[in-house]
C-alpha cells in the first residue's frame, strides 16, 4: 500500500506540474460559457463518465455544466471538455472534429501527450494524465494500477478550483 500511495502521489505531483498553464486555460475556456449564455457540456468517455457523474450529479456541482448526448445541438457559446482515457478513443476524435469544424473551442484530457494526437492538435486547451501503464509491477513483471478515472477525477477537481474563482466570483 505504501507503494501505491507514493506512486499516487507521484502521478498527481506529475500533472499538476505539467499542467498547470493548461488547468487554468481549460477552467477559463470553461468559464466563458458560463459567463455568457451558453452551456459547458461534458463528454466523458469509457471510465472517465466518474468526472461526467461527478460533476453534473456530485454534491459540489460544475455551475452550468451538462452531460453531452451523442446527436444534441451544440451552439458556439458553448464549451465543450472532452475526457477521454485515450486520445485515440473514435468518439472523442469524431466529436472533437466535429466540434473543430465548426469552430466551437473545446478541451480535452487523455493519457498522451505525443506527436501523433489528433485530438491535442484539435482541441481549444489539453491536458495530459501522461499515465500510459500501469504504476506498479505486478508478479509476473507486467505493469498494474492504472487510476485513469482518478487521474482524469483530480484533473477536473483542479479546473473546477479556478472555474469557480471566475464563475462565482461576486
């Protein structure tokens, strides 16, 4: 357990280090649709639904968010937070484009941060987990522990810690 805890720990050191500039740019793409007249929808992929339940069900609310149904009407006030386990998730990659051809700003967090993402390249602000195996080594030498969700989870509480500053400011 001590070795999981300090793995844990590591990994979230880790994204708030290397995304701290993209927090705050994501919580401020966010927040223009909550300052003016449009909605922030959620699409949360696979696993990551925890930062979509979270967030539109969860004592501690996102003011003005809403889960994304495949098919609803996007309007260009609107924002959307894209959150994904893998940027090569087809949904994820359809809406983004979808969303980018129609010059609707988005933000979007996934596992990787390379080259190749299509959906870094499209996306408004992206953020990384960087979690792309397992945190531990499991008995047969394979690695193990991969806390997306919980990434994903202290990604979006983050955000939400600016969000709220712009949002509910008085």
């Amino acid at each position: 357990m001590k070795m999981l805890t300090t793995q844990i720990s590591g990994l979230l050191q880790r994204i708030i280090g290397n995304n701290e500039d993209s927090i705050e740019e994501t919580a401020r793409l966010l927040a223009q649709a909550t300052i003016g007249e449009g909605r922030v929808i959620l699409a949360c992929f696979g696993e990551m639904k925890a930062v979509q339940l979270v967030a539109t069900e969860g004592v501690d609310k996102l003011v003005g968010a809403i889960a994304y149904e495949p098919g609803m009407k996007i309007e260009s006030q609107d924002r959307v937070w894209i959150v994904t386990r893998s940027h090569q998730n087809e949904e994820a990659l359809l809406l983004a484009r979808t969303l980018a051809d129609a010059f609707i700003p988005f933000a979007a967090v996934s596992s990787v941060n390379a080259e190749d993402n299509d959906l870094a390249e499209l996306a408004t602000t992206y953020i990384s987990t960087r979690l792309t195996r397992g945190l531990l080594p499991g008995e047969d030498g394979e690695r193990i522990v991969e806390p997306q969700a919980l990434a994903a989870l202290f990604i979006y509480e983050a955000v939400k810690i600016s969000y709220d500053e712009m949002v509910l400011e008085d």
